[in-house]
C-alpha cells in the first residue's frame, strides 16, 4: 500500500506505515531464547514440586 499525497496528516502517514508492516510476512517475532518458566510461590509448593523428581 502506497501513501496518499501528502495532504495527509504525519502522524496518519507514520501510523498506516506502521500498521502495513504489522500486516506484512515482514513482520515476524524475534525469538529470545528465554522462556517462561512458571514456579512455585510459597516454600511448600516447591517441596513438594521438587519431591516428583
């Protein structure tokens, strides 16, 4: 999608050019190589949790 002329508001013109590339393959997530990793709150959960293994 091109841009309009340029009788279009910048802050418009930013946005639909952001919003393209939100729809677009080119748009992809990085993968961090970190994980969520949900745990235990309290001290007997993880007694318990770590009594399985």
């Amino acid at each position: 999608m091109t841009v309009p002329d340029t009788s279009e508001r910048p802050d418009l013109t930013g946005w639909r050019r952001r919003q393209q590339l939100r729809r677009s393959s080119a748009a992809q997530p990085i993968p961090s190589g970190k994980s969520y990793r949900r745990k235990p709150k309290h001290a007997q959960a993880r007694e318990v949790r770590d009594a399985h293994r």
